[in-house]
C-alpha cells in the first residue's frame, strides 16, 4: 500500500513540474500593414522573446479567435514569431488575443476538435495580447474626382462671367 501511495505522489510531483506547471512570459513586439491603398489583405507580424521557468524552449502552436491554429516560428534563440493576414474590410486597430500552445496541449486542441468540443476549453501554455493597427486606406475623396470637379467650377464660373460681361 505504501508503494502505491509513493508512487502516486511521485506522478503527482511529476505532473506539477510538468509543461503545464511551467510559467513563461513574453516580451512582444508587433508590425501590421502600414499602408493598403492597393492591397487586398492586411499583414499583421508578432514577434516575441519567451522566458519560461524551464530551461527548454518548446515548440509552439497558436490560436487566434477565428479559431485556426497555426505553428509559430522560431526565429532565434527563445525567439519566436507568429503572422497572420486578414481582408481590409474586415480589419480593425485593437488588440488581437492569441492562445499559445506546446506539443501537448497541441495535442489536446486537435482531440478536443475531433470530439466536437470547443477549443477554448482547452488550457493554453501562454495568452498574449497583439495590438494591430488599421492601415491607410486612402484619401476620401480620388484626385481626378477631385480635379474634374475643379475643372468643372472653373468652367461654370468663367462661363457665367463671360455671360454677365456680354450682356
């Protein structure tokens, strides 16, 4: 009986200390799209540096709240970056909340989709906040539309003189 008990807090402990029990932070950095007077699609880039309590460096998986999971690049040493893109009618400045995963809770998103259930549910390694901006769509008024109605002022003006002068 003593064994059984040793050995159920021995997988106890060993749950606790696992990728789970970790506790990581971000340091973030992020780039959206600055100007989308001919684009069709906003970028949005989030780069961050993570320090978790455990010496490894996981591999990461990420959620954004249309609900797709991605994988996260690693870009350098507990350097990572995540980048999505969104229609430019459906864009808007603020903050996006991304849900980060490792291989295990990965793992539990794709059963959790496989049974039908939702993915928030699911416990995220880490959640960071990326603030996008809503890019330049352009004047609110075209230049040559601009310019013909200038031109048409100009022409009414010097017509209706010219009518005031010759009367």
């Amino acid at each position: 009986m003593s064994r059984q008990m040793f050995a159920l807090c021995l997988i106890a402990v060993v749950c606790a200390t696992g990728a789970y029990g970790a506790s990581c932070k971000a340091k973030l950095s992020a780039f959206s799209t600055q100007d989308a007077t001919i684009l069709t699609q906003l970028a949005h880039v989030a780069e961050f540096t993570l320090e978790c309590s455990k010496s490894e460096q996981p591999t990461l998986f990420a959620e954004f709240p249309c609900g797709k999971v991605v994988p996260v690049a690693k870009v350098g040493d507990s350097k990572y970056q995540v980048s999505w893109v969104e229609d430019i009618k459906h864009g808007s400045s603020g903050n996006v909340q991304v849900r980060l995963f490792d291989e295990e809770g990965y793992a539990n998103v794709r059963k959790t989709q496989r049974d039908g259930g939702k993915v928030s549910s699911v416990k995220s390694l880490l959640d960071i906040s990326v603030p996008t901006k809503s890019a330049y769509k352009g004047p609110w008024i075209n230049a040559e539309l601009l310019a013909a109605f200038m031109v048409g002022g100009v022409a009414y003006f010097a017509f209706t003189t010219k009518g005031k002068v010759q009367s």
